[in-house]
C-alpha cells in the first residue's frame, strides 16, 4: 500500500497463538518500530489474556486472581521449583462454564521468581520454549523447533523460517530447515539458506564373533 508502518503512531503489539524466539521479537520491533508484547492463553482455558506481559518484556504476569499455575514434572506431575523448566498446569478459579482443574497445556516453561519492575505482584512465567509433544531427542538431546528457530533468526537478513521434521521407523531422523532472506536483504528473493539440515542414524551395534570348538 505505500505506507512505512514506521510513520505509522503504532507503539506497541500484542503477539501470542504461538511460540516465538527472542530473535524473533527483535526483528518485529526493529522491522515495525514498536515494542512486540508476548500474550498467552488456551482455548481450553480461555483463551487470549491467561498471562501477558508488561512493558519491561521480562516474563509473562500470569492473572492469578483467575488462573492457578504449577509448573510440573512432565513424567512424574510433581511440582518443580521456581526457575525449572517443566510442564505448565492450570486450574480455573473463577471459570463457572467448563472450568479445568489442573489441565496439562503440554507447553514448556518456568517461574521467574522475585517482583517486576512494573510493580505488579503477579507472578511471572517464562514465555514458552516449547511443548512435551514436539521435542526431539536427537543422540541424547531434547531438541525443540523453537531453538532451531532461534538459531535461524539470529542471522541477518533471514526471514521468519518454515520448518518440517519426519521421523521414520527405521531409526533415521531427519530434519529440514527452508528459510528465506527477507525483502530488505541484499540478497536475491528466491535464494534459500542451506547447510542447516542433517541426518542422523544410531551405529548398529558391532557383530559378536562366531567361535567354533
């Protein structure tokens, strides 16, 4: 249309539905001129306004005068302490149609402890790394998309990035990361940044030896 959304009076925006990295945000602000606001919410839930975060962008106030949060261990659903990552649980409190009482989001966080420096007493979760049911473990690792992501987004002139990851049953994991420049790159539009995909296979074990007597 002609117009540079930066002469636009647009100060802030209010971003949430899915996770996205702090690369990410920095692009959004620098691109637009604004300060990108992380919101989260569940359908389930809610919806949009479980938790949001402040101008200060240091974790998400989670509204406990509606929601209780526990951050709970993925496999044994005990809680975790402040600062450790772990599976994020919610139970209505106020919610009278379909309320939910410790609900499984699958979605990865922490607590950030202490009180922010807006003033609000709130307590403060981390924006969201990731879910239990999309990591890889990749030779022993738990690996994300949202840490490829990451990863991808830290390279100037890359646009936000399209991913896809197949597992098959032959013990192969593959991953394939396509990535565009942006439109204010340098560079051609239809070029596409390479080198970030791998494949990997356990080593069989070795063979035991044969012994006659």
């Amino acid at each position: 249309m002609g117009v540079d959304v930066r002469d636009l009076p647009l100060r802030a925006g209010v971003f949430g539905a899915e996770p996205w990295s702090d690369n990410m945000r920095k692009q959004i602000e620098e691109l637009m001129g604004i300060a990108a606001i992380d919101i989260y919410g569940l359908s389930e839930v809610l919806g949009p306004g479980v938790a949001s975060e402040c101008v200060h962008q240091n974790g998400l106030h989670v509204n406990e005068d509606h929601f209780m949060i526990e951050i709970v261990d993925p496999q044994t659903l005990k809680p975790v302490p402040d600062e450790q990552q772990g599976e994020v649980v919610f139970t209505t409190l106020t919610k009278e149609g379909s309320p939910v009482i410790r609900y499984r989001t699958r979605d990865i966080s922490r607590m950030i402890p202490g009180v922010c420096a807006c003033g609000r007493t709130f307590r403060r979760m981390e924006r969201v790394s990731g879910r239990t049911d999309d990591m890889l473990i990749i030779r022993g690792v738990n690996v994300f998309p949202s840490q490829i992501e990451q990863v991808l987004a830290g390279i100037p002139g890359v646009a936000p990035t399209t991913r896809s990851c197949s597992r098959s049953a032959a013990a192969w994991t593959t991953w394939k990361s396509t990535s565009r420049w942006a439109p204010t790159s340098p560079s051609t539009r239809s070029r596409r940044l390479s080198g970030f995909g791998r494949r990997w296979r356990p080593r069989s074990p070795p063979r035991s030896r044969s012994t006659s007597t």
